[in-house]
C-alpha cells in the first residue's frame, strides 16, 4: 500500500510511537493525579513529559499552558464555547475545515454570535489585508487555519494583528495541518491560542490533540466541561488553575505517551530536515504534474508557502472515480470528497464533485512518489472507459 492520504491522519508513525502506546498499555501506567501510588505517578510523569515536549515546540515555556484534549476539534469547541457571548462578532474564512464552520455556524444559529468570512483567492490563500473591512466594533476573535486542509496553501498569520484596528481582539488559530510540518509558535505569531490535533503532522495516535493559550485569553475563559482532576478534590468548583481548568476526566493515557514521542521525534529534526526532504518530493510531483494535460492541480503551483497535499481534478474522470482506480490498480490511498472544507470547495470552483487530494507525509519515500506518477500518468493518457 502506498498511503498518501496523511493530511487525513499520518501512518506510518515512527517506531518510538507504536513502543510509547504499547509500554503504556503493558507497563501498568495508572490514573495520573489520581492518588499517590507509583503507577499513577508514573502516568504523571508521561503527561508532564509530553506536555513539556509540546511546550517546546510551540514555544512556550509554561508546560501548563499546554492543554490536553482528544483533538483539534474537541479544542476550538472548548475555546469557542468559552470566549464568545452575545452580541460577539467574529472573523473567519471560507478555507476553514468543518470543525471551526459548525461551532461557529451553530453559535450563530443558537442567536449568540455573527461571523464573517474572508475570501480566497484561486491558489487558496487568503488576502489577510482585507480582514480590516470585516471587522466591527463588537468583533471579539478571529479563528483561521494556518493551512489548507486542501490546497495546503499556507496563510500568512503572523500579519494578523498587524491589520486589525483592535489589536485586543483575540486570534485563534487552527493548526491541525501545519504542526510539525512547519515552526508554529505562540509568541512569535502573536496569536492567543493555538489549537492542534495528535495524529497528523505530530504523528500521534488518534483521540489526542489540545490547545496551548496566552495569560490574556486564559483571564477571559471558564471551563466548559467539569469533572474530576485529581486536584482540589474536596470542592465541587472546577479548578481555575492550568492545566486542570480545562481538562476534567481520564487522559487518553496511552494516547498522550504515542503523542509525546512523536512530538519528540520532530523536534529532533525541525526544522530543516523534513521540510527540505518533503520539498523535495513535492518538486517531483509538480514538475509531473506540470506535464500532464488533463489532470489539474488546485492551488499553489510551487512549493513556496504550501504544506504537502495536493488537491487534483481530472478531464476524464470523477474525484471518486479517479481515487478507485489510483487504489484498485495501483494500490495508491487518497482521499476524494469534500475533505470536511465545503466552502473551500465552493471558492475553488469544485462543488460539484468535489476533488481527490493527495497528502505527503514524514515517511512518504521518493519511490512512492514515483509510483505515484506512473500512476497519474496512467490516468492523464488513459480516458474512462477506454
Ligand atoms: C485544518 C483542519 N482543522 C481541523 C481538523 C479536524 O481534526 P480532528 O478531527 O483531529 O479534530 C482537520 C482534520 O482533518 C483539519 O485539517
């Protein structure tokens, strides 16, 4: 099988991973916080440990700051959830995945909030300058993806701030394609919260993902979920104190440890290490691409501000039927459809049938691409039906 469908979720995982989920599972790991016995402090030890790691990685340097969730979805929820109140109005695009849409979507529908989109242009990216004419008086946050699920274009987020009028406003940002991919960091973006998911570019298993947020946002948000901690457990009152504030229940423990070496094993190679490989095989796709003339790809031509997936439409074939044959004859995986990015879909021009992306990851080998493109190839000369 040639998996290239890890915008979706990364296999293979390095070897560190599968041993980290496995020592947890076996090795008697207990409820961490829960009591004073040695398992549940060596569960302790394996959260502190990877919210150390991501600390690390998103550049801040108060590992509590880091909150633990089941994935980027479950995350922007809770922070949506939290922040915004009646009359609040908030920015967004039209390339965001379903997971920031529906909370918003659903917040406008319940009569709490009004939100505005920013367009795209045609490779996907979004003209940041314009978030200006979007914003209001009552604009409290603005949530956007740092790139494409689809094109993987990559939005210039760092600029945000600079083109608000109120820079008090808050910025969230949806990293769930660019961790681990590219350097994605709190203060340097000067964004509010970052939420990201475990099991794409950080490599972890699914069911892990969380937030990490500034001192000025955690001053404005209350818990959405209580439940217990471990901590203060005489109160019936949620602790306001981070991590606990935002993290009521069991750990997915077993999770959390795959998470923790996976993030481990980026930050020993960022940044130059995977992003040069993986422009590398990016190159010898487009250029192949370039060549072909009834296969078209959808977004960036080059591989400047772009993440690894690729998102194609064909003259003589369906998205679906396209990925079939790439999987049935060629034993390719892709993912066809709409990529939970409806709007993105509507402003790329590919709403009706939606498209077939191909996603490079850390473990996508030179040869898999070149099987690729014998494969496209076959599909670029070879009409349906022929
Ligand atoms: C940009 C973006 N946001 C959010 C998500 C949702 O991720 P999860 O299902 O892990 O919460 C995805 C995953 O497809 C994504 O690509």
């Amino acid at each position: 099988m040639i998996y290239l469908d890890n915008a979706s979720t990364s296999f293979l995982k390095p070897q560190g991973v599968y041993e980290a989920v496995d020592r947890t599972l076996r090795g008697g790991a207990g409820n961490p916080g829960r009591g004073a016995n040695r398992v549940s402090m060596e569960a302790a030890k394996i959260i502190y440990s990877t919210r150390k790691s991501l600390a690390d990685l998103f550049g801040v340097n108060q590992p509590e700051h880091v909150i633990l969730k089941s994935s980027v979805t479950e995350s922007i929820n809770t922070v949506l959830l939290s922040l915004l109140k009646p009359g609040d109005h908030v920015i967004s695009s039209v390339m965001e995945h379903n997971s920031v849409l529906r909370p918003l979507e659903k917040l406008r529908l319940d009569g709490v909030i009004t939100y505005d989109l920013l367009p795209c242009s045609h490779d996907g990216s979004i003209d940041i300058s314009r978030i200006r004419d979007l914003e209001k008086e009552n604009t409290k946050a603005v949530i956007l993806s740092h790139a494409s699920n689809l094109t993987g274009t990559i939005q210039p987020i760092g600029e945000v701030r600079s083109k608000l009028r109120n820079k008090g406003i808050f910025i969230i940002l949806d990293a769930a394609q660019s961790a681990g991919y590219i350097p994605v960091r709190l203060y340097e973006m000067d964004v509010d919260v970052i939420a990201f998911t475990g099991h794409k570019g950080l490599l972890g298993p699914q069911g892990t993902g969380g937030f990490v947020l500034n001192d000025r946002i955690n001053e404005v948000l209350n818990p959405i979920f209580t439940g217990g901690t471990g901590s203060d457990s005489l109160s019936l009152v949620q602790p306001l104190y981070l991590p606990d504030k935002f993290e009521a229940g069991t750990h997915n423990l077993p999770g959390i440890a795959g998470l923790g070496a996976g993030v481990r094993f980026i930050l020993e190679r960022q940044p130059d290490m995977i992003s040069k490989y993986i422009i590398n095989i990016s190159e010898l796709l487009l250029s192949a691409l370039s060549d072909m003339t009834s296969i078209h790809l959808i977004g960036l031509p080059g591989t400047q501000n772009r993440l690894p997936n690729f998102c194609l439409s064909f003259d003589y074939y369906t998205p679906s039927e396209a990925g079939f044959v790439l999987e049935n004859q060629f034993s390719v995986i892709t993912r066809t459809g709409y990529h939970c990015a409806p709007l993105a879909h509507k402003a790329l021009g590919t709403e009706k049938t939606g498209a077939l992306r191909i996603s490079f990851g850390h473990f996508t080998t030179m040869d898999e691409v070149e099987e690729l493109i014998v494969a496209l190839k076959y599909l670029d000369e070879v009409k349906n039906g022929d």
